[in-house]
C-alpha cells in the first residue's frame, strides 16, 4: 500500500505508535478546565495509586479540524477529552513524529490525573504526560 493511501485513510489504520514510559520528562496539558465533568469521572474509574496520583494512559490525536487551531494535539484519556497540548508543544510534537515517518500518527503515552478534592473539599482536576523530548530520536515501530 502507498503511502498517500494510507494518509486518505483507504487502507488499513495503524495503531497507535507507543511513545514509552519517559517518567521525569512532563509535558504540560492545557484546558483541563473545560473538561473537569470527563477529568472527574476518569478519577472515579481510576483509584490514586499514591498521593492522589492517578496512571493512564493517554492518547495523542492530530486534531487537524480544530477551528481554533488546525494544528492542535488533542489528549483523550479512555476515550474523553482531558485537554490539549500548548500550542508550540503542538508544533513540535508534529515536526517531531514527521522527522521519525509518522506524520499524522496517532500516539499513546503514559499520562497521571493530579488533583482533585482532598477530604471533601472541591479542587480542580489537572494531567500530567509523561512523553519523551521533541529534540531526542522518534520510537521506532516494528508495525509500520
């Protein structure tokens, strides 16, 4: 199969590149606010593990359509949108992947809900990604 076939999406989808577990290297989420009903009902779902620290796993979509910004990196954790990357985390992040061949991939990374109440007192929810430098080497997929 082309490669233009696959980028009009006539051909078989890959899945998500998996960009590791890089604990230490945090990328800032944006616009948690707007998202605090789907942040708290993925805390229920997901118990603290330790210090109110939540793991996921969170996925990274091209939101090519995004009036805002065309070139926005939306973040979805079990399928609920959490926020999205800054905008020049965004432009990096897809200079990064194309720079590796995946342009346009979607891409899952290790991801921690933070906040929330303490002791029923209300709090904002806030997501932490755990994802590699935009400036080190692009993970490698035997899939593709």
């Amino acid at each position: 199969m082309t490669w233009w076939r696959r980028l009009l999406g006539l051909g078989p989808r890959l899945a998500p590149l998996h960009l590791g577990d890089f604990e230490g290297n945090e990328e800032e989420v944006v616009g948690e606010s707007h998202y605090q009903d789907n942040l708290a009902r993925l805390a229920e779902a997901h118990p603290p593990d330790r210090a109110r620290l939540r793991e996921v796993t969170a996925t990274l979509i091209h939101e090519d359509s995004n009036p805002a910004d065309p070139l926005a990196i939306r973040v979805d954790i079990d399928g609920l949108t959490v926020g999205y990357l800054t905008r020049a985390a965004a432009r990096q992040y897809r200079l990064w992947l194309a720079s590796g061949g995946h342009a346009g991939r979607t891409a899952t990374c290790a991801a921690r809900i933070t906040g929330g109440g303490w002791e029923g007192r209300p709090g904002n929810f806030g997501v932490e990604l755990d994802i590699p430098s935009f400036y080190g080497p692009v993970p490698t997929d035997p899939g593709t």
